[in-house]
C-alpha cells in the first residue's frame, strides 16, 4: 500500500482567520481525506497551520509531501516560491478555483483585482496554466476555465461544495407566529442581485400585502430598502471569521428565518457560482425560495424543497404561499433537509478526492 502525502494550504485564511471560500473548498474536504485508506492507498494531510511561508519553508515541505494543494492565489511571489520547490522536488500541485473571475462584476468588491488586463487576473491565468490539475464546484465552470486557460478538460475536476453535518448541527424550532421574517445573507457583492428588478417587483407586492412581513439582510445595507419599509427592513451583521459564522451567527440567522431568498441576475459569472446556499440553509431545515439559475436547478424541485423563481410573479406567488402557510414552510424544509442530508454531505464524497489524487499520482 502507498502513503500519499498532502500540504493543504488554504491561501486566504492566514492565522486565525478562516475565510468562507477556503473552508468549504480545501479545509473541509482535507479535514475529511486526512487518514483516507483503500486497498491501494493510505492519504494523510498536513494542513498549514497559518505560519509565514518561505523559500526554505516551502523546500521542506516540499520534500516531505506527494502533492500541495491549495485555493487560488494572486499573489506571484508567494506562488513562484512555492512552485519552484514543487518543481525541484517533483511533486504535483493542484489549485482550486470556485468562481469564474474573468466574467467577474463591476459590482464585485475585488472587481478591481480580476477585472480585464488587470495584473491579478493576469496572474491567476498564469498560476492556472502553470499547476498540474484544477478544481472547481461544477461543469460550468469548468468548461470557463478551459477556455479562459491552456488547461484541458481532463486536467479540470468538479467537486460541488458540499456541507458538513457536524458544523452545521443546530436545527432552531419551528417558528410559527403571526410575524414573517424573510431573510437572504451575503456580502455586498450581491446588492445588484438583490436589486435584480424582478425580485423587487415580487418582494414589493409582498411587503405592501403582508404588513406582518419584516425583511432582513445579513451581511450588506440597503438604504432604498430601509426608505420604503422603515422598521419593516433590518439588517445585520454577519462574521468576518467563518467558523463563527457557521457555529455562532448562521445558527442565530435561521432561529429567526421563516423563508430564505436567493434572487442573482442572470449572467455568466453567476452562472458559474454553485448552490452552497440551499445546502446550508436547508441543514436548519428552513424553505427557500431560490434564482431559477443553473446550480439552483440542479437541487431544488420547484414545490417540493424550495421555489424556483424567475419573474417577478414568480417571486411574488412563491413567498406568498410560504407566508399564508405555516404547515407548507415546515413540510418544504424537511424535504430540502432530507435533500441535503441524502446527497450533500462532505463525509458522503472523499472517495471522489482520493481517486483524483490518486490518478494524479499514477496509482
């Protein structure tokens, strides 16, 4: 039996700080991989424990490891020290990417980093073309990579983020009161979402029928929001640290969530994104009412475990059948919990990594 040695280093989360696009793309599934063993191979993973890196840091670990996988990077030197010693010591580096940063927004808040001919899109097209393998969250975005980059399809894999149950382990009670709460969470990249004009249409009509309805953003302000609806409109903070956010703020969210919407503006970039949203909410067993976008097809079936919606009557159908009923938000949420549950889980897929890295390896 071979031992497969792995560094994961997971490039946004130095020190303490984990970020929320390294977790769930190489923290998490190396977490899970760490003592993986079958009939051929036995895997065991060093993960960066956040100390500067240098040449000489780089050197030793490079010499004592098969493979160094880490999340995408811009920063140049930091990778050309680290491929040099991948090189000397001929060891296979494979990156992770999770979004299709050449078709990224203006509204984007690192939009100035990846925009066209800048140096940091410039740099991930290198770093990309220069590692051994990539992996992305799905088949999408795996065909913008190919053809962004000199990377083939078969040195592309797609790994969906998928959650972890023993992190996303508190299940609020079902809330039933005459109050609504309906809540969508993330950061400042989706104000155009959320502004996307269909959305508004519905949530308007729903805000001026159901005076019991209060909406909240997590994570970004909307002062067009807080002028039209005053105290009906809240918003908080979310975390900047993504372990609190999953064991402490994502908890307190859903206990005060009675329907979750997703709306995103149809475009390549969101396109290209995954359904990482539905899988966490639907761990609280909460409803949501999803973009009928590509990733959100794939897991939700519209009227069984979430709402498809499209147009603004679509919006607006959708979240007024879950608010004038109590029996359909908790029904709904089961089955988008049994969805996740069934299929979604981290624990369910570290095979998938093992024989990817195995290929890589020649075993």
């Amino acid at each position: 039996m071979r031992k497969l040695r792995i560094f994961s280093f997971p490039s946004h989360s130095p020190g303490k700080h984990v970020s929320g696009v390294d977790y769930p793309r190489v923290i998490q599934p190396m977490k899970f991989l760490n003592g993986y063993k079958d009939d051929e191979v036995e895997i065991s993973v060093m993960p960066w424990n956040g100390e500067k890196m240098s040449v000489a840091r780089w050197d030793l670990i490079a010499g004592s490891v098969d493979i160094l996988y880490l999340n995408y990077t811009l920063n140049d030197w930091s990778f050309a020290s680290m491929g040099a010693m991948a090189r000397k010591h001929k060891i296979k580096i494979v990156m992770d990417l999770d979004d299709l940063l050449w078709k990224i927004g203006k509204d984007n808040t690192v939009y100035d980093s990846y925009k066209k001919d800048s140096k940091g899109i410039g740099t991930v097209t290198c770093i990309i073309n220069e590692v051994d393998h990539i992996t992305c969250t799905n088949g999408y975005l795996r065909n913008g990579i190919a053809n962004y980059t000199r990377k083939t399809h078969e040195k592309i894999s797609v790994f969906p983020n998928y959650v972890d149950f023993n992190l996303y382990n508190q299940k609020p009670k079902f809330k039933n009161t005459p109050n609504i709460n309906i809540v969508h969470y993330g950061s400042s990249s989706h104000y155009s979402d959320l502004n996307n004009p269909e959305f508004i249409k519905g949530i308007e009509r729903i805000m001026y029928e159901y005076p019991n309805v209060t909406f909240i953003t997590i994570g970004s302000f909307f002062g067009q929001f807080k002028e039209k609806w005053g105290r009906r409109y809240e918003e908080e903070f979310g975390a900047l640290n993504f372990l609190e956010w999953a064991k402490v703020r994502f908890p307190e969210v859903m206990a005060k969530t009675d329907i979750f919407v997703a709306p995103l503006n149809l475009n390549v970039y969101n396109t290209a994104k995954s359904s990482i949203k539905f899988c966490e909410v639907s761990t609280a067993k909460k409803v949501g009412c999803w973009q009928n976008i590509r990733q959100y097809q794939e897991i939700v079936r519209s009227g069984q475990n979430g709402f498809l919606c499209l147009t603004a009557d679509d919006w607006y159908s959708s979240i007024k059948k879950l608010c004038d009923d109590a029996i359909l938000r908790k029904s709904m949420g089961e089955e988008a919990y049994k969805t996740v549950k069934k299929d979604w889980q981290m624990k369910d897929h570290i095979k998938e990594y093992a024989d990817m890295f195995k290929t890589l390896c020649g075993i």
